[in-house]
C-alpha cells in the first residue's frame, strides 16, 4: 500500500479503508506449521522449527471472532496456548530405532504432533538398544535424561523384552506362558520396574497433565518369516509369551494412569493371523519403516482417545 495520508475529498474512501484494514487485522491467519525437523538414533534429540507466532493483535477477539481449530472447546476468552511441548522416548531397540536407517516412530509422532496441535515439538529420544527395564530405570534417575524428562509433556516407553530369556520360547514345558514358572518371576520384574519407572518420572515432572504412555509389543523376540522358519513351537511360545508381556504392561497402565497403546493388534491384527514380514526388518525382530508408521499411528490414536490431543491443541 503507498505511503502518505489521504487527500480531503477523499476522506470517506480513507475512512472505509482503514475499516478494512482493521477488520483484516482482526481476523489474520496464523501461517501454519511446517513439517518437525527430526533425526533418528538413540539418545538423540530433535527440536522442531515452526515459522509461527503469537497473534499481533493488541485486543481481544470479538464474540463473533473466526471458528477454533477442529476439536477445539475453548472459548474465545480463554487464552490459547501456543509454547512448545516436549516428547521424551525411553526404552530398548523398537523405540531407539538405531537398526532401521529411518525415522523411528517417535520421531514420527513427535513430528505429527506438531502438525495436529498446532505447536513446536522438541523430541529427546533416549531409548538404547538392549535395554532392560532395569537399564531404563537407571537411565530416568541420571542426567541427561533426568534434565529432558523435567520439562516433558510425552513420556513414550517401550522395554521388557529384553528382561526375558528368549532361549526358552519354544520349551514346551514353559507352555502355556500365562501360569508358568518359567516365566512368573521375569513378568513380575517387568511389571515392578514399570511401575517404579512411572513413579521416578513423576517424581521429575509433577505437573498434573503430564501424559505417559506405555507400549506393548507385537512380539518379545522374532516374528514373521524368520519366526516362522523357527517351527511351530517358536511362533505359539513366542506368541504366548507376548501376550503375557502385553498383559502386565496394560495392567501397569492403569494402575498408574498412564496411556496403554496396543503394538499387537496393527502388526499381527487383533487374532493375531497377520503377518508382519512387510512391516519387519531382515532380522524379524525389529519394525522397518512400515512398522515404525504402524506404530506410531497406535500411539497418536491411542493419545486422542485419552483426550491428549484437545488439551495440547493450538488454535490455527
């Protein structure tokens, strides 16, 4: 627009043009959110760059102000949030994603947050290859781990696995694994150091909207073709065995008021008769980029329907 006032015979046009640039004012578009810049890889940490900003209008809203974004519940008196959020990943290999040579699926969702809330995301990945829940305990009470966790809003935690000897899978005196001594007191240490794991992570971060969510898995050990060409005995024990892992870390979930998310059913199907081959690196232990998206597709589902999503929502 050039520059220098209007002339006098013109002050109707001025007037009806500063009309207009004040309604434009008023309901500007906040630019939206450009696609999380992450890195994947253990103990890696991804901060998201989103070209945003507060609105540059000094007053409220009129009552009768442009619609919130879907989902929204907030009035147009209530302020919206708009700082960044933080999403800390904890646990084995699957999390880690350190085998895959692609962007694991925390990365994946801390970068689908962003464009669903509408708000940067910062991604701590601190999860480790071989793991145990022992090893992730540690890891929850020393820096710098204990330093992302202080400031987190997602804690995402997948480990148990590798607690197991998974020499026995198919010793069919372990069978069935629900009930068997082969496997009680390893359940029971999972189950345990979960919950002391839950309960060090509030310790750190106290505020009261603080979301954790806990993974499952499709299987504790190989699956697929290379689970397959193992036997009969291999694919029923290791079956039966992940349910049984699944079970605890549900039941851990809600005893603690922590997110369960289901890695079972979008990779083996809620019957457990898909095959996850496609979604499953060479070795059959470890999810590909295909499971890697599967599982963080159950991780946003399951956060939405905890309501996580509405509560972390800017509006656009």
């Amino acid at each position: 627009m050039p520059a220098g006032g209007p002339r006098p015979k013109h002050v109707l046009a001025a007037v009806l043009g500063l009309v207009v640039l004040a309604a434009l004012g008023i309901s500007g578009v906040v630019p939206g959110l450009g696609p999380a810049t992450v890195s994947a890889g253990a103990g890696t940490t991804a901060s998201t760059d989103a070209a945003s900003g507060p609105s540059r209008s000094p007053a409220p809203p009129p009552a009768s102000s442009g619609p919130s974004s879907p989902g929204s519940t907030r009035s147009t008196t209530t302020s919206v949030p708009s700082g960044p959020l933080t999403l800390v990943g904890l646990g084995d290999s699957v999390p880690s994603a350190e085998t895959c040579n692609c962007t694991g699926y925390v990365e994946q969702v801390g970068s689908r947050l962003q464009q669903l809330t509408h708000r940067p995301w910062t991604v701590h990945n601190d999860a480790q290859g071989g793991w145990t829940t022992a090893d992730v305990e540690n890891d929850v009470n020393a820096s710098p781990t204990r330093d992302h966790l202080a400031s987190a809003d997602l804690v995402v935690i997948e480990v148990g696995a590798n607690d197991f000897d998974l020499d026995r899978v198919d010793d069919q005196g372990c069978f069935p694994a629900a009930g068997s001594a082969c496997w009680a007191s390893t359940v029971a240490g999972v189950r345990d150091g979960l919950t002391r794991i839950i309960a060090a992570i509030h310790r750190v971060d106290q505020r009261p909207d603080l979301r954790i969510a806990l993974l499952g898995y499709w299987n504790v050990t190989r699956d697929g073709a290379v689970g397959q060409a193992l036997g009969e005995a291999f694919v029923n024990g290791s079956d039966s065995l992940t349910r049984l892992v699944n079970d605890a870390v549900q039941q851990v979930a809600g005893s603690t008021g922590a997110v369960y998310v289901d890695a079972y059913s979008p990779l083996k199907g809620p019957d457990g008769s898909r095959d996850p081959t496609a979604d499953l690196l060479d070795d059959g232990d470890h999810p590909n980029a295909i499971g890697h998206s599967l599982l963080a597709g159950a991780v946003l589902d399951q956060l939405g329907s905890a309501g996580a999503l509405a509560a972390w929502q800017a509006s656009p």
